[in-house]
C-alpha cells in the first residue's frame, strides 16, 4: 500500500439502523481528526471526534483501520488515552515505528481535519473499574491506557491510590511529560536526564515490590519482553496471578 494512497472508506461505514447499534462497539465509524500533539519525536497524540461516541473503560482500546484505492487495508488496535468523561472524542497516542504500515501513516500524512475509520472500544480485562489501590507498569508506548486510567482517576476519584512505574529509553521519550505527576515513578533504560538521581536502568524487583503487594490490580503494558519480565517481578513480589493483568503492544506476526 502507497501510504499517501490509504484512505478511509466512507462506504464501508453504514447508517445506524437504530440508536442501540448506532452504539455498538462493533461498527466502524468515520472519526475526525480534531487535533495533533507532538509528544516525542516519535510519539504523537491525536484527538478523534466521533459521531457513534460511546464511552469506554479505561485501558480499553480501538481498532483504525486505512483502505487503500485498490481495496487493500490494514488495521492495527490502538488505546484510548483520555478519560472516557471526554464526550464525542478519543485521544490515540501512538509510536511511530519507522519500517511499520499504519504508524508512520499517521504520524507522516494525517493532518487536522482529516477522517479515519475505527471502531471500538474493545477489551473487557485489561480495564481499570476503579480497583484501589492500582499500580500501573508501562514500558514506551505501553504507557497510554495507563494514562487513560491516570486521567480518569485524578478526574474521578483523586483519592483512590494509584502508582504508575514508567520505564522509558531517555528524557526526549518520556511520554505526557507535561502530565506526569507525583504518582508516577520512572526509571531510565539508557539516558537519564541530566542530574538525575531516581532509578536507572530495567524495571527490577525493588521497583515492582514497592506497592505491588498492596495492589488490588496491577497493569503491566508494553513491548512483550517487557511484560514477561514485569509480570514475573510481580508474581516474585507476591501478587496473586488474578490480580495481575497485560496488555502486549509488540508485533502479533
Ligand atoms: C491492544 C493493543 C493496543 C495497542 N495500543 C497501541 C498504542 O496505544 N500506541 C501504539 O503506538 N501502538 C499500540 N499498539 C501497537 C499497534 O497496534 C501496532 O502494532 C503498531 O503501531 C505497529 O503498526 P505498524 O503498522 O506501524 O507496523 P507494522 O507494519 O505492523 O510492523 C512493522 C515492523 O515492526 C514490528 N512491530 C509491529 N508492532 C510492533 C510494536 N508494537 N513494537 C515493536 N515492533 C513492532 C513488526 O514485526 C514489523 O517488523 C497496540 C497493540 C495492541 C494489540
């Protein structure tokens, strides 16, 4: 597929024959482009207004899927980031991976006012349902529906404990930068920022031990090296495998 050339289609979208299906989660929907945020040089968020809004849980996620002139498509699953009390719109945060299909799609050619096809929200077990305390655990982009639950949370229930441990490469990939407050821990793989004196290096068992065996959930996302080795933190920390719940962003094959 010529990149420039993947389109979403407007005539694979129905009209709603009633408002319960207008609802479904299954019905792809043409969603607008309504703003674009730089977050890292890798790394962009857009807002997408929606006409078949329904609101999600927090770690749930959409299908996008682009159609190019000849009939070809791809479709790849991305999280919602914002909190489901934003009426009409989904935020989608996602990584630019630079040999990927639809990632740098996105970030190369969409613009404001565009439209693209998606449909969800799907997932019902890698969902935050107001569990407390919750602790979060992302590597990279795995970070997003964490955010979405962090947002939710302060927006909700501020009161209701919540712990996310951010593993990232250097300071210029730390995602939502802006919005990361003191619930978030984060430990630096390569680059720390200059003069930092917090956690350096691979997620490690101090870093999952403290506030783990409290949690009554805890959220472990990103690629899947880094969920075999969070999960396995967390169970040696003694969680309960079925408090323990993952989502893998890495390629499905
Ligand atoms: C439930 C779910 C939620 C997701 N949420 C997000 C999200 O919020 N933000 C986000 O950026 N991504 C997310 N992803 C990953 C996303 O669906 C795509 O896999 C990713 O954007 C790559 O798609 P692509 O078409 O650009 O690359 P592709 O054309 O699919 O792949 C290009 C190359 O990269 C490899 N690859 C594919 N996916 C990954 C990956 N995730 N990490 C490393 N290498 C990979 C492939 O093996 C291939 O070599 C999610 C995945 C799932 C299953």
């Amino acid at each position: 597929m010529r990149r420039s050339e993947a389109k979403p289609s407007r005539a694979a979208v129905e009209a709603p024959d009633s408002a319960v299906e207008q609802r479904a989660p299954g019905r792809w929907q043409i969603a607008t482009v309504t703003s674009i945020r730089t977050e890292t040089p890798t790394v962009k968020s857009f807002r997408l207004e929606l006409p078949m809004w329904m609101a999600h849980c927090p770690g749930q996620h959409y299908d996008v899927r682009l159609t190019a002139p000849d009939g070809y498509r791809a479709q790849r699953s991305y999280s919602v980031a914002s909190s489901p009390l934003d009426q009409g719109e989904i935020e989608l945060t996602i990584d630019r991976l630079a040999d990927g299909e639809v990632s740098p799609y996105f970030h190369d050619v969409v613009v404001e006012g565009d439209e693209v096809e998606v449909r969800g929200p799907f997932a019902s077990y890698f969902v935050w349902r107001g569990e407390r305390p919750a602790l979060l655990v992302g590597g990279g982009s795995g970070v997003v529906p964490l955010m979405s639950m962090l947002r939710h949370r302060r927006r909700t229930s501020p009161d209701s404990p919540m712990r996310l441990v951010y593993s990232v490469r250097s300071a210029a990939d730390v995602i939502y930068a802006d919005e990361l407050g003191e619930e978030a821990v984060l430990t630096f793989t390569r680059e720390p920022p200059h003069g930092w004196s917090g956690h350096r290096g691979r997620i490690d068992a101090a870093l999952i031990a403290d506030g783990a065996p409290q949690a009554a959930a805890v959220f472990i996302c990103g690629s899947n090296g880094f969920v075999e080795s969070a999960s396995r933190l967390a169970l040696e920390a003694g969680v309960a495998p079925d408090r323990i719940r993952t989502e893998r962003f890495g390629p499905t094959g």
